[in-house]
C-alpha cells in the first residue's frame, strides 16, 4: 500500500523493534510489507513484538532525523498465513511455553493448520514428541489469552495505561474490561492494586468525563482516604479529608462536602468524634480498631497469675543460665509471668533476650505452652537463633490460608484460637493495626500476651502506631529497659544508638571500633563512595559482601544517593551484564540472573517451595537472589534467604525490586552484620532522628555512614515524628 494512500494504513510483519518504554507504552517499529516497503511506526505500541504480522492506523508524519514516520492511532494484530510468518509469530515469545524451537516443531507438523490447531483442537499439540497433555493445555491457555488480551490491552494502551497494568486490568475484568472501563473508569483505582485515581482519572477525562462528575468526585474522596492508610493513618479528620480531596481533584469543596454526606449515609465512611472534631473511617478500619482496643482491655482485664514464688522460679533459671538479671530486667521478667498484657520495651544491648531466655526457662518449667513469633521472616529467625527455641511469622503461627476464588484469610481466629498459654511477639514497632487485630483475634480466653519492641524505632509501615500506643494508654503492664550492658557498652553502634536517641550527637571519629564516618561533601561523591565501599573495601576488611552480610540502607529513594540510583550503581558494579547471562526489563528495572531483590508487598497468595515443603505467602521485606529467568515461560526463580524458592510471572515483577540497597522503613525486623548509609541533605520528614537511630539498630557488627557531619546532626535535631490519625490510645484510655 502507498504511503501516499489517503486511508493512511499500512500491513505488514514487525522486523524490528528499535524502541520500548515499558512505563508508558511507547514503541518504535520497523514494520515491512509483502512488497518489502518499509514503514517506521511509532505510538503506544510496546504491546507488539518482533514476527507479528500487525495492521496500523495513523497520520505521517517527517522527523527531522529519522524521516517519515507513521504515528499510529490504533494497531491490530494480523494473524500470518503463511509458513515463515506464521512459526515467526510463534518464536516470538508471544504464547507462554512456546520458544523458536517449539515454534519450528509445530509449524513442521501442523504446516498452515497450526493456528487453527492451538486454537479449536489444542489437545493435537500432544502429536509432537515433548508435548504432553500439561504442556499442551498450558500452550492453548497461553494462545487463548492472547487473543482475547490483544483488543482490551491495545484500547487500555491507547488510553496511556503500561503493558504490566493493563495485564493485571484484564485478568480482573476479562472480555468484559472494554465495557466495565468504558461505564466507570473510576473503579480501577478502588479495585485494580497498582492504579491509582490518578491514572483512573486519565482514562475518564479521555472517555468524556467531566471535573465536578459524581463518578470522578466519589473516587477521589475514597482514594485520599484509602491513601492516607499509606502513611499509617488509620482515619482522617472530615475538614483534612476534604482539603486533601480538594487538592486531587481541582474542584471546589461544595461537591466534595456533598459526596462526603452522601458516603456517610451509605456507611463506606463513618464518623467519630474526637475531642469535638469528626473524624472519618472507612468501615473496616474502624472495625478493626475497635476490636483491637476491646481486645486488648480484655486480655488486660483478666487479673494476674498466681505463680507460686516467682522469685524462687527466677532464681532458678538464672543458675540454669549461668547468668545474673540486673534490677530491670528482673522487673521484666515478673511482669512478664504475672501480667496478661506485658509490655518490654527497650533499645540495642539493655537484655531484651537475656530476659525473654530466662522468661521461657521459668514457663517451659511450669509446663506451660508458649507460642514466639515476629512480624517479618527474619525478625523470627532472629527470635529463635537468640532463644534456641521455634519462633514463626505472625503470619505463619496465624496460619495465612488463601484460595483462588476470594481474598486470603487467617485460618487462626477466635472460632480456631492459637493453642498457647502464654504468646510473646518480638519487633512489635512493626505490628500494625491490622496485624495486631489478626492477633487479637486468635488469643485464646485466659492467654497471657507479652510483647516485645523498641518504641523509639520507626513505626509501622501499616496504619496505626500500636505499640507507642498501648504503651501510652497504660493499658499494659510497661517495663522500660534503660540500662545498657558492658558488652553491648562496648560497641560503639550501641553507644551512638542510644546517644542519637537522647538527642546527642554521635561519636564519629574514634579509631579501631566497630562505627565509621567517612567524608563527602556531594551526594554524587557520597554515592560513588557507598559503591567502592561495597565492592572492593568492606569485602577485603570483613570478608562479607552485599550478598551474605553487607546492606546499604538510604533515607530516601530519590536522588544520586537515594535507593532507586545506589540500586542501579550498585548492580552495575557488582552484578554487571554479560554474554548469556539472562535479564529482563520491566518498567524502568534490569532483573539480571544474581541479583540481589526483595519483595515489596505482601504476597498471601504466591507460592514457594523448599525441598518437600511447599507453602504460600511472600512477605513485604522478604529478600533473596535471582537463580533464573525463563524467557519462554515468562518467569522468574528466586530462592528467599531462609532457603524457599518462588517463580514469579513477568507480570508480577511490579511487587519486586532490586535489593543491593533499601530504605530504612524496609530494614525494619532484620539484622546485617554491616550496614552503609549514605547521610546528606534531604527533606526534614524523611531526615529524622528516629529513622537515623532505627539505621544503626540494623547493624550486628558495623556501621559505616558516609556524608556529611552537619546532615548527621540535623537528623539527630529532628525529633519530628509525624501524626498519624488513629484513636487506639483513645480508645484504650476510654476517652472516645
């Protein structure tokens, strides 16, 4: 066909792609047709691969560079007749379980039936030598879906949605998404995780909405509100909601006001109110709260045990351990053996597991049955390498169940109670509301609960402030471990720890110990320095490396030094591409086979295994590295730290990130024997005294900061820590 045709169409075979964005879709084509003319098309077309045979649509256009190009308004798929176009279309990774070779064998068998074979009589597949029935039903699945995939994702492309979301978009919605996305663009934000209204919003504007529609005003407040949850509010007052709603949508107040009253009625927001003000929830975060601050008053309520001579107990259990409690600790230990609700508190080296070892020697004694558990992975290996007894997840002892057809659930709860006498939760600064309620749940009627943290760490990435809360109210039986040990004085990380905590500057200059500054005066330079100090220094000095001991941690994630920039440096030096070693790009990330990677949500339903031992759930903070990419399965092997593998899909890479270096909130529960922060200027929410000391308590044997001294000091006089919208204390004080 002329370029010159008014029609402005052009069909032929992709044989090239020159360009891809998989963030927004954007794409560079080569595209020849049968007479071999040549066509370079350019538009939202990273849904299209290298042997389609594709029709396209557009205007051209000259590039000043690169001459005349097509800009394309929509593109279909053409399906080859063919015998090169058609296994060309089949090698082209297109169809899951499907390679060049694959390719080759069916198109040999079958000949110009082949597309017609995978799709009315798949089960022929099996006729090649290789192909059974599993692989054969996997291929035709794989073929049906692509076919079905093409229109939705080519219209939610066009609409500036990225190839990994649209994906996620049609499996919720299937052949029904045009239609559903078409009436009410706005629902993606509320049930499509990943889309946010912003993007929702996009798709709305571009199908006809307008800025005051009741749709779009409805979404925006429900997004603000279930945004706020983001950053650890649990409801928001009716005048910040509003405000903030305001902000997001560029509408005047009235219509937002109108919308917040009409969700009240229909209870999808519900009032409180709070020393005068209304504050808003949405239901089950209410619920939630309201269950655990009941719970917790229960449990508080039920009267302390009556154990025979605990001083004869204690004294016992020091001569077993060959150890001696200092007055605080002895304290702790009481408490924790008389009081249903036991709260120990404390900073690094004041004998929060000397005195949990000597606890669990008394009750095992008694013959009383005790459950441990911690909120991450590692925060319970932690729990019982230091006790030498069996510490799980709060996910795990809670037994986590899911299925394919609804949300995933907790097996635990009230109806199935935990079969203990006694739980103790270690790192509960990271339990949140949700979490705790979970919990709460599934102790059993006359259970003792003991719960262990540090509340001057950072707090929870989920909504809510639980611990810092229980300990306020006084609802709790609270000892506050202040007395720092002469080993653990020793260390000059628990030194600096606690001195930052005071709000006294740290030592940074003393020789031979285990905290070392190291001066740069630009992020730039502080940034090359954390990457020599990872490469080549610390690995010489300590004989540990960014996979077995050594962890960058970073305030920020932007920026030359923040995490997204020391991530991609990082990987460059340690993990660097070369011939056949397999990586995939998705989005603006390179996973390469060795890297280094973490999860970044929970996962309730993915599955791993280890050995003969197969389970599901994959945490957010969970870490491990890369074993293998199967580019003709889509799919991605990674082996987790504590030994179990998950296979990821391509398209569920948007929970997993390159790991060399993390934010300080993501360090949370887990030790490294070294820990490298780059310190310099950055916002004063983010540069926070907390979030400095909550660094340093991640170190087991050295510190290494790199920066400048003033940043250090201005976060050690930044002792902000932000609001967060919540009334457990209050409820736990009985003021609500």
């Amino acid at each position: 066909m002329s370029r010159e045709d008014q029609e402005n169409v052009f069909e032929g075979v992709i044989t090239s792609v020159k360009f891809k964005n998989e963030d927004n879709g954007y794409a560079v084509l080569e595209i020849t047709d049968d007479d071999g003319g040549e066509l370079t098309a350019v538009g939202i077309l990273s849904l299209f691969e290298e042997g389609e045979r594709v029709r396209v649509h557009g205007v051209y256009t000259e590039h000043p560079t690169y001459g005349i190009q097509m800009k394309v308004d929509n593109c279909e798929t053409v399906m080859p007749s063919d015998l090169v176009g058609i296994e060309r279309y089949l090698a082209s990774g297109l169809v899951k379980g499907v390679g060049p070779a694959t390719a080759h064998l069916i198109v040999r068998h079958f000949g110009k039936e082949s597309l017609d074979v995978m799709n009315y009589a798949p089960h022929r597949l099996e006729e090649i030598p290789g192909i059974g029935a599993v692989k054969s039903a996997k291929i035709a699945e794989s073929f049906r879906q692509q076919q079905e995939m093409r229109n939705t994702m080519v219209f939610l492309q066009g609409h500036g949605v990225t190839p990994l979301l649209s994906v996620k978009i049609y499996k919720q919605y299937g052949d029904a998404t045009k239609l559903l996305v078409t009436e009410n663009p706005y629902r993606l934000a509320e049930e499509i995780d990943g889309i946010g209204f912003v993007i929702a919003d996009r798709i709305g504007r571009q199908l006809g909405k307008e800025k005051d529609d009741e749709q779009r005003i409805r979404a925006g407040i429900l997004y603000t509100m279930n945004r706020a949850t983001e950053f650890g509010h649990v409801c928001l007052p009716r005048e910040i909601l509003v405000q903030e709603a305001q902000k997001l949508l560029d509408a005047d107040s009235a219509p937002i006001e109108r919308m917040v009253e009409e969700l009240e009625i229909g209870q999808y927001l519900i009032p409180q109110t709070v020393g005068g003000d209304t504050w808003l929830y949405e239901a089950s975060m209410l619920e939630n709260e309201r269950y655990t601050a009941e719970r917790l008053l229960q449990i508080a309520g039920q009267g302390e045990d009556e154990t025979d001579d605990p001083e004869g107990w204690i004294r016992g259990a020091e001569e077993a351990l060959g150890i001696e409690l200092a007055e605080e600790q002895h304290q702790a230990v009481l408490s924790a053996l008389r009081s249903p609700l036991c709260v120990i508190t404390g900073g690094p080296g004041t004998g929060k597991t000397t005195i949990l070892r000597v606890v669990l020697e008394i009750l095992e004694a008694q013959g009383i049955q005790v459950l441990l558990a911690a909120p991450t992975g590692r925060a319970a290996r932690r729990m019982q390498d230091a006790t030498d007894r069996e510490a799980k997840t709060v996910h795990r002892m809670l037994e986590y169940m899911s299925d394919d057809n609804g949300p995933g659930y907790f097996n635990r709860n009230q109806d199935y109670p935990l079969d203990a006498d006694v739980i103790i939760i270690d790192e509960c600064s990271m339990v949140d509301l949700f979490l705790m309620n979970r919990l709460l749940r599934a102790v059993p009627r006359g259970a003792r609960l003991v719960l262990v943290g540090d509340q001057d760490q950072l707090p929870s990435v989920g909504p809510g402030n639980v611990l810092r809360d229980i300990i306020g109210s006084g609802a709790a039986d609270c000892v506050m471990l202040h007395e720092i040990f002469r080993q653990a004085r020793e260390s000059l990380i628990v030194t600096n720890a606690h001195r930052i905590n005071e709000g006294r500057y740290p030592k940074l200059h003393v020789r031979d110990r285990d905290f070392f500054f190291e001066r740069q005066a630009t992020a730039q330079k502080a940034a090359q320095s954390v990457v020599e100090l990872c490469r080549r220094r610390l690995p010489a000095f300590t004989g540990q490396d960014v996979f077995t001991g050594i962890q960058v941690l970073a305030p920020m994630r932007k920026g030359e030094a923040g995490v997204n920039s020391l991530n991609e440096m990082l990987q460059e030096a340690i993990n660097p591409p070369e011939a056949g070693k397999p990586q995939i790009q998705v989005g603006r990330t390179v996973f390469r086979n060795g890297d280094k990677v973490m999860q970044t949500k929970n996962n309730y339903r993915i599955k791993w295994r280890r050995g003969d031992e197969e389970g599901e759930g994959v945490f957010n903070g969970e870490s491990g590295m890369i074993r293998m990419i199967d580019e003709e399965e889509k799919s991605l092997l990674v082996e987790l730290d504590d030994g179990r593998f998950v296979e990821y899909a391509f398209e569920d890479l948007d929970e997993v990130s390159i790991a060399y270096a993390i934010s300080v909130h993501k360090s949370q529960g887990s030790e490294y024997d070294v820990v490298v922060m780059p310190v310099l200027g950055g916002a004063p929410m983010l540069m926070t005294r907390n979030l400095l000391y909550t660094a340093l308590t991640r170190a087991k044997k050295m510190v290494v900061l790199v920066g400048s001294e003033q940043s250090i000091c201005r976060m050690v006089d930044n002792d902000r820590i932000a609001q967060r919208y919540g009334c457990l204390l209050q409820r736990l004080r009985g003021d609500v």
